[in-house]
C-alpha cells in the first residue's frame, strides 16, 4: 500500500482503509479503529448525546457530532448561561437546554452523554450519568486524580456501560499509517520518542461579567487541573504508550512555574522522562513561552524518525554532506565565516534538515470520526475494544508525572489500577 491510499476522505475512512491495513499489525495495535470500520452499516436511529459543558471544546464537540452519521445532539447543558447560549445557537431552540445536568438527566431522552466540563467535574458528572443507566463520552484527561480515573473505570464496568475518552489521535489517519509503518519495521526497534508541546500563549483568558477567573481559567489552578500535564502531556503520553506498546515503570521531572508568575498554580515549564521496559524513554517537555518547536512526537528507531503531526518519516542514514562542502555553503549564505577545519573527511553531526517523506494527508476529522465510532459501540452497548485502556494509562501517566514533579523524585507506575 502507498502512502497515497492513504488520501482518503473522512468517510472512506471508517468504511475501507482501515479494513485494508487490519491485516498489517494495525488490528492488534489499534483494534478499536478496525472494530469502528468494521461495525454494521451506519444506519438507523441515531444515538442520542447530552452535551455537559458548552465551552470552547464542547461547542466543537457539537459541530463535530452534527456531521457524524449515527449521533445526534439531543440536549446540551452548561451552568454558564452565555456558553449555553452559544450551544443553542448552534443546535438550534429544539434541542433542549439545561443549566443543570441533573435536571437534563431527569428529563431522559438520552443514551448518552458527553462531557466537556473542567477536569475536576469530569468524574462526579460521568458518576451521575452511570447512575442514570447511560454510556458516557467524557474528555481527556480522564479525571483529577488517579483514584477518580480508576473509579470511572469501576463504575463504567459494574454498571456494564460504555465509557469512551476523547484521544482523537487514536482514530487519526495519519497516525494511524505512522503505527502501520513502525509495526512494518520501517524505523526499526523504538527505543525513545521526544515529544513536545511547546506554545507561546499565557493560556489566561478574558472573565466575562458574570463569572470569576477560577471558572474561566481552571487550567491554571490545582483544584481543577494538573496544568499540562493533563490538558496537552495526556494525549501525547497516550502516543507514547501506544507507539511503545507498554506503559511507563516509573517517571522523573521537573516543574516550575517559570515565566507566566501571574498568581497561577500549576507549572507554566516541565520536563520529564518516562522510563519503559528495556531501557526505552519517552522524554518530555511542555511550556508556555516559546512555540519554536511546538506540539511534536518524534519516534526514534535504529533505522528512522517518524513525525506524526508533521506527517513525515525519515531515513536514518541521509546522504552524508562533507563538512568542507557544508561550510563552503554556509560562507556563500553569509550564515557563517570562513573558519580552519580538520579535512574533508570530517562530517558535523548537526540535525538532518531532508525533507523526510510523506505519512498521507487526508480530508478527515479525527474529532468526527471518534463520535461514529463511539455511536456504533453504545448502539452495540460494548466498549470499542482497547480504547479505555489507553485512555486509562494516559491519564494515570499524566497525573503519576504531576506527583514526580512536586516530590522532586521518581515515581513507580502504580499496581492497583483496575484491570481494564
Ligand atoms: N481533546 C482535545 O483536543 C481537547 C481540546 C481542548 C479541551 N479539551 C478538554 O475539554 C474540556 C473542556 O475544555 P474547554 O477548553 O472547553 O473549557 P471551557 O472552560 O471553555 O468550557 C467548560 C464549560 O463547562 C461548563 N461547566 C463547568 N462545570 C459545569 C457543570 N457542573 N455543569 C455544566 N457545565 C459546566 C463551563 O461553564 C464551561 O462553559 C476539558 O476537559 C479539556 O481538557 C480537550
């Protein structure tokens, strides 16, 4: 297969690619993608979403379930009325509108819900909508803590529902030609992936009347969040495990509150390493105050570098350029000056800037298209198959690499997690 079949449109994706790279190691490594292709035809009734939080995320996530095939938005909720507002208008004065979930919970109508609220509601909302006999759809990262992401776990398994979180790069089909290549062997064994997320922003927005800068701006504080560890680390440690194939044996970091000393509480700098069987490394970095590199994962194997949101992969072993040659360049670009060097077997081991090769690009919506998978697993009312066990290890990852910061020593991955 060329990376060609690989320009497809969002539609031929869910009903053909993915059947045509199954047998090429991507079954086992992504099985809820294969299981979404695979499902019966996307007809009949539409599965019917109450959307908990009308913010930036949850507007997109509406306009994302619009365009599904088997979902449909069936009440929105958000205890903000100008947010709740901007729901309606997007879905329209049909739908209903709640200012509290319970009350949208009361009214049924659904089967269930999505929840795009502050990381610290995520648990106690998904609670309540178990307890009303419904399948959840719930943002990353799973929960504040690590004991409420193992909670959700639990309570989606006893009240056998479907618990669904929202790691888009899971159903992106980019990525998706990216873990086909690796299993192919393309790279060679991974033994690190350098990741980051790198942005130029104070992440501070405006409070409008009406509301306080701890509903406005949760990320930047502790009771709601874990800063960016679990609003961007989560879906690239989720990457991480996924291209690793394991979870992490232990973390190490550091974090500071660096450049943004503006009354927030969680770190606006963090570096950390996630060790792996074998000595393999996923090593990390996140910050708020140069977007030069910005949001990467680099997979590293003996043989070549893949860059999942660059869309390219790379040789190992480029054509060599002789130092003499390169610096001669250099003088004819006036980046440099005319220095004495060794000889003209010498090589600089400077970074390879080739062009590299193209993953495929296409006309999709990863966002979209984890709602049609998540449609076809309530109206089964069985779990995409391997989905909640990454999201799970993802966020665990995320929170367990927020105690190694504030302890300021290395944290082992912990063994009461609930079997997923
Ligand atoms: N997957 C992604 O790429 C991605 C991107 C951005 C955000 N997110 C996630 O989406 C979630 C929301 O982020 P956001 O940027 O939209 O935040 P936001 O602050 O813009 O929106 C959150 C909304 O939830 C509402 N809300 C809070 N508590 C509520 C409650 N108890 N009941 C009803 N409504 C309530 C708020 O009024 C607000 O409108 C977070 O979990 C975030 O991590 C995911």
């Amino acid at each position: 297969m060329t990376d060609k079949d690989f320009d497809f449109t969002r539609r031929a994706f869910l009903d053909g690619v993915l059947k045509a790279t199954a047998g090429a190691g991507v079954a086992a490594a992504a099985p809820w993608a294969v299981s979404a292709a695979s499902a019966a035809p996307l007809s009949g009734d539409r599965v019917r979403l109450g959307v908990i939080g009308t913010g930036d995320r949850g507007r997109t996530l509406i306009r994302n379930i619009l365009k599904t095939r088997n979902c449909a938005v069936a009440a929105v909720c958000d205890n903000f009325a100008p947010h709740l507002a901007k729901a309606q208008a997007i879905v329209g004065a049909n739908v209903p509108a709640f200012a509290d979930h319970r009350a949208m919970l009361d009214a049924r109508g659904l089967d269930a819900v999505v929840i795009a609220t502050p990381l610290d509601f995520h648990a106690p909302l998904a609670f309540d909508a178990f307890g009303a006999g419904l399948h959840v759809w719930c943002e990353k990262a799973m929960a504040r803590t690590i004991a409420d992401c193992s909670a959700m776990v639990k309570r989606s398994q006893d009240s056998a529902k479907v618990l669904q979180i929202g790691h888009q790069r899971m159903f992106h089909p980019t990525y998706l030609n990216a873990l086909k290549r690796v299993k192919a062997g393309e790279i060679g064994p991974v033994t690190q992936i350098r990741a980051s997320w790198h942005r130029n922003t104070s992440w501070r927005r405006p409070i409008p009347p009406g509301s306080t800068d701890r509903k406005i701006n949760w990320r930047l504080y502790r009771e709601a969040s874990a800063g960016l560890m679990t609003e961007l680390a989560t879906h690239q440690l989720q990457v991480g495990n996924w291209f690793l194939d394991a979870v992490p044996t232990r973390v190490i970091g550091s974090g500071s509150i660096c450049f943004w000393k503006d009354g927030r509480e969680v770190y606006d700098h963090v570096a950390l390493v996630y060790e792996y069987s074998d000595g393999r490394k996923f090593v990390y970095t996140s910050h708020l105050n140069n977007a030069r590199y910005g949001c990467e994962e680099q997979i590293q194997g003996s043989k070549g570098t893949i860059e999942p949101e660059l869309g390219r992969i790379y040789q190992e072993v480029p054509p060599k350029v002789l130092a003499l040659q390169r610096m001669q360049e250099d003088v004819k670009r006036g980046h440099k000056r005319t220095v004495p060097i060794g000889g003209a077997t010498w090589f600089p081991e400077l970074p390879v800037t080739t062009p590299g090769d193209s993953l495929g690009w296409g006309e999709y919506d990863e966002t979209m298209l984890q709602f049609e998978g998540f449609g076809e697993a309530v109206r089964a009312g069985k779990p995409l198959p391997g989905m909640l066990a990454q999201a799970y290890a993802a966020s665990v990852a995320s929170l367990l690499g927020e105690q190694a910061m504030d302890r300021g020593e290395a944290v082992t991955w912990p063994t009461d997690l609930i079997a997923v």
